[in-house]
C-alpha cells in the first residue's frame, strides 16, 4: 500500500481590508467626515492653521504620529483640496505645506471643538505632550469681538507664541510658533488661566485688572485689552 505524502499545508498572505474612504450618505455632516474624520486629520490643520509647514516641523510637533500615517494624510488632504505643497525658493531646499481656502475653512470648526474639549483639560496627564502653541484656540476664543486688530505675543511658560486678533482673513495664518516679529501688543499669563478663559470659567478684563494678566505695548490693541 503506498503511502501518500503530505503536502506542506500552504498559508494564504493576511489582507488588510482597504480603509474605508466614504460612508457612502447623501449627509453634509457624513461628507465632512469622509474629508477630516481621520485620525491625525484635524491636528494636521490645526498646525497648519500657523502657516506653510515642512513635513519635518509638523512630524515634530504631532508627538505620537508615524511617519507613514503623516505623509499618507498630507496625501489624502492633498486630493481632498484642504492643503497644497509648494517648493521654497533657493537657497531653500524644502518643500512647504499650506491650507487651501477650503482648509483655512476648518477654523471655525477647530475652534468649536477646542471649545468643546476644554473642560477635558482640567487636569494633565503625566504622558501628555504639550506645545505652546496649541493654547492659541482657546485664546482665540476668549478675544473674539476685540475691536483692535493686530498680532498679540503671549507668553506662558510652556513658551511664546502668537495670534492675530479679529476678523480672520482666509489664508493668513492666524497664530504661529514663537514671538512675532511685527507685535502690536504682548501679553503674559499662565497656562491654566488661559485654560480657565477658553472655558468661560475667567473674564480677560477681569485677569487684566486683578493682575493675573501682564499687557505690554502701546498700541490701540494694546490699549483694548488694558481696558485703557
């Protein structure tokens, strides 16, 4: 009786099934979130919301992204219409990534959301990253409807960063990184107090009389936020 071999059992690749890129609804709000509902999406916009970017600078300042899933949203936001890329001039050797009118679109809805998560923020966790500059938003919310418009230093001491006071105009950036070098007026606070105004919990007018917000300058701007 022969003996029959067994063959070596063969093992299929294991697929990935492919992302889902629309829910496929006749729904704004479904559409909305075929162009920004994936993860790091928002965020991207949000760094972007300071002006042109280089992938190297938003990789550093998106702690916990991958380089893989950076580059594969800047594509997808890139088809979508909300970013560009365009190469600096020489002697510059990069490539920059800017919103689009549509992007720069997104602010407003960032903002509602910054609104939203502020009361998440009572307390920081020990693995939580923290940059400056992502305490613009709630910033920017607790200045809306100042009169003066001009760009305004503020310093914490997680660090300096800037914003542009009133009416935004589309595709100018509306905070940024560091110190400006053209600011109209400075202010100096801490970072739970600038938590504490995004929230709605403290009036600036009230930390700038009680002293828990220093105002410098000169400036009609300046003059505003003293209340002078």
């Amino acid at each position: 009786m022969s003996r029959l071999r067994r063959m070596p059992r063969q093992t299929q690749p294991a697929t990935r099934p492919a992302r889902r890129r629309s829910y496929d609804q006749f729904c704004a709000g479904a559409r909305a979130l075929d162009a920004v509902g994936d993860r790091w999406t928002l965020l991207i916009v949000r760094e972007l919301l300071a002006g042109p970017r280089r992938y190297t600078d938003l990789h550093a300042d998106l702690p916990g992204v991958s380089t893989d899933v950076l580059a594969s949203r800047l594509k997808d936001m890139e088809k979508g219409g909300l970013v560009t890329r365009r190469k600096l001039p020489p002697p510059a050797a990069a490539s920059v990534y800017e919103l689009t009118a549509r992007g720069h679109g997104l602010l407003p809805v960032l903002a509602a959301l910054a609104e939203w998560g502020a009361p998440a923020l009572a307390e920081r966790r020990p693995t939580d990253a923290v940059r400056a500059h992502w305490f613009a938003l709630p910033l920017l919310g607790a200045l809306k409807g100042t009169a003066a418009t001009g760009v305004l230093d503020v310093h914490l001491d997680e660090g300096e960063f800037h914003i542009r006071t009133g009416e935004a105009t589309a595709g100018e950036p509306v905070y940024g990184d560091g110190p400006a070098a053209d600011a109209d007026a400075r202010i100096a606070l801490d970072a739970e107090l600038c938590l504490a105004l995004g929230r709605g919990e403290a009036v600036f007018a009230e930390a700038v009389g009680d002293g828990r917000i220093e105002v410098s300058g000169d400036s009609p701007l300046a003059k505003e936020l003293r209340g002078s």
